[in-house]
C-alpha cells in the first residue's frame, strides 16, 4: 500500500469514526420516550408542511405548532446533555468531511496526511497559528532579534512568493539557531495555503533512498514519487545523516536534479565542508549563484553567502 492510499484508509477511518459517534447519540436520544415522541411528531410535521407547499395549499397554523415542536425537542436535548450539533458528525476536517477531497482535488489535509505518513508521525516543527508573518521574537537574545527579524521577514517573502522562488534555499548555521524552526515556519505558512510541503529530516531521507535503493523495480517509483511532488520539499539538518556508500550522494544528486520544484535546506555544515562530504558534482547543484541561495544564520548575524 503506498503512502497515499494509506492516507485514504486513514480518513476513512476518521470519517467511520465521527458517523458512529453521531450515530450512536442518535440512538441513545431516541431510547428516550419524550425525546422519541417530539422528535417523530417534528418530523410528521415537517412533511405535511411541505407536502401542503408543494399542492400550494393554506398551511395554516402549522408553522407555529412545528416552531413549538421544535422548541420543546431542543429543550429535551439539552436536557438529556447534548447539543444539536452532537447529531452531525463531527468530521476531523470541515472541509472535505474526511473525504480528502474538495471539488476534485485534493484537501490539504490529506497532503498532511501523505507527508505525515512518510515521516512517521513526526510533526512539522512550529505550528504557531501565522508566526511567520508575525514572528515572536521574545525567545531570541536581545544581540540577535535583528537578525532573526530579517531572517522571517526573507522568509515571509519566500512564502508569499512560493513557487516563484529560487529552486534551492539553504539555511546554514550552528546547531540550535533555530533554522528547522525558521523552515518549519515556512513549511506551515504553504500548508495554510493548501500546498503539499515535505519536510524530510535527513536521516528519514536517507532511510528512503536506502529503502528505494533495495526496492524492486517495479516499487521504486512510489518510494521517489512524494519527493519529486511535493510543492516544497524540505531536507532538514543535511549532514546529520549516515553516508551509505552507493546511497547517499547517489541518490542526493538525483533528486537535485531530477526534482524541478522548490527545495529548501538546513544544514549545519559550512559550504567547504559541504564539498568535502558531498563532492563536487552535488556541491555544485547547491552552489550555483543562479538557482540557489544561501543564508548564514553566525553569532548575531544573518549575511548572504557570497559565491
Ligand atoms: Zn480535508
């Protein structure tokens, strides 16, 4: 079963559950005679009412009695310790009802759901409702707010520019300078605006291409699909992860090339180092002052990297 499918069974899933659930209260309110009895003559009602309409006829006082009907059926429900919006299913997602899709094309929340699935579980990091366009700077040292102000605000244009934007954007910095956040930032900004966003730590990058690697031929091309895909693609710590012989830059080099949409990039390491881990053939796919750009984030100051 490949990651969409999977997704598919998931909502199915959510969507079983949150008809149940209203199913079974409307079971448990019609247990109760009085509730039982309101809500059958409501009913009865509301049919003659419309068959009386529909033969154009006087209805009469009709509309009264159902109004009051109806008043007493609520106050029953509420009584009994339910809302009325406890008889419709409460869906995961408004919008598609957990059906995954909207007008014929995919909600963003089975996007989610793919890229979820692909890493595991794992979230996107920084979730906070709009922090890029309004980043909280409170968490930042005093020396280093600028910075980091001028960081989201380039940030903020990448995303409101997205995908008009430069195929690789890297996020270079030490460790704990917040760039997987800075990213995850970008990544939930896309996400509210319906767009797939992978974010892949690098080590599950890895474990990927191992996996594609070993695959049997006529698996592969699900394996590479979701990377080549997804409208922003996001390889997390690069660097962090094993090299595997044969694996690693093979297939690095690959999705470089292969993938034509955004790509953004954290990395701990320095461009040289880069170089030296990498080689000169990904080295240069990540260096090209053309398509890609590069953001330092040291001590208490974000520069361009100069080529
Ligand atoms: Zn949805």
């Amino acid at each position: 079963m490949d990651y969409r499918e999977k997704a598919f069974a998931v909502l199915k899933e959510r969507r079983d559950r949150a008809e149940e659930r209203a199913t079974r209260i409307k079971q448990s309110l019609l247990a109760d005679p009085e509730y039982r009895a309101l809500d059958s003559e409501c009913k009865k009602l509301a049919f003659e009412k419309a068959r009386l309409a529909s033969l154009d006829r006087d209805i009469g006082d009709l509309n009264a009695n159902y109004e009051e009907l109806c008043g007493k059926r609520a106050a029953r429900l509420k009584a009994l310790g339910h809302t009325p919006e406890d008889l419709k299913p409460r869906y995961h997602c408004a919008e598609c009802s957990d059906t995954g899709s909207v007008g014929g094309r995919d909600c963003k929340c089975l996007k989610e759901l793919v890229y979820l699935l692909i890493n595991e579980g794992q979230q996107v990091p920084c979730s906070a409702e709009g922090f890029l366009e309004n980043p909280s700077l409170d968490a930042v040292e005093p020396k280093r707010r600028a910075a980091y102000g001028k960081l989201y605000a380039l940030l903020a244009r990448y995303a409101a520019n997205f995908p008009d934007v430069k195929h690789i954007y890297m996020l270079i910095g030490a460790v704990g300078v917040g760039k997987s956040w800075a990213a995850g930032a970008v990544c939930h900004a896309l996400m509210r605006r319906g767009l797939g966003v992978l974010f892949m730590p690098a080590g599950r990058l890895n474990e990927l291409f191992l996996q594609y690697h070993l695959a049997p031929l006529d698996k592969k091309q699900a394996i590479f699909a979701p990377l080549l895909e997804a409208d922003l693609l996001v390889v997390d710590d690069l660097g962090s992860e094993p090299v595997f012989n044969n694996v690693t830059s093979v297939y690095l080099y690959d999705l470089l090339c292969e993938r034509h949409r955004p790509i953004m990039i954290t990395s701990n390491l320095e461009t040289e180092e880069l170089r030296l881990r990498y080689g000169d053939r990904i080295f240069s796919r990540l260096i090209d002052a053309e398509n890609s750009r590069i953001l330092v984030i040291e001590g208490s100051d974000l520069r361009l990297k100069k080529r």
